[in-house]
C-alpha cells in the first residue's frame, strides 16, 4: 500500500502542472492508474495538497479542487 500512495502521489504532483481543470487532472491519474479509486486519488490529493501548500500554492488549489469535486462519489 504505501508505495501504492507514492506511486499515485508522485503522479498527482507530476500532471499537475500539466492540467488546469480538475476532472482532466483526475481522468489523467486515473488513465496511469487503473486499479486506483477514486477514494485513493482523492486522498493522494489531499496529502500532496498539504504536502504542497508552502511551496507551489498553484498545485495546492488544483489537487484541493480535484479532492472536492470527486469526494463523495461513486
């Protein structure tokens, strides 16, 4: 499990730059990780979210989008 988190985290933070909306970004990780749910994306999200907050605030408002645009689905 946790080189599963990193795996996905390191992901979240590379296509992160590359995509501005939320729901691409997301479809992206999810195209490198098939076997990822939704639930692991969104708290890789949150965890390098916070990971990233002092230091690249633009990553930080995209992965904090992403993490409240696909919380709670199915």
């Amino acid at each position: 499990m946790p080189s599963k988190s990193k795996s996905l985290n390191a992901t979240l933070l590379r296509l992160t730059h590359h995509y501005s909306d939320a729901k691409d970004l997301f479809n992206a990780v999810r195209a490198e990780h098939p076997d990822a749910s939704k639930k692991d994306i969104v708290l890789a999200a949150l965890a390098m979210m916070i990971d990233q907050c002092e230091t690249d605030a633009s990553s930080a408002r995209k992965l904090h989008q992403l993490a409240l645009q696909r919380r709670g689905e199915e």
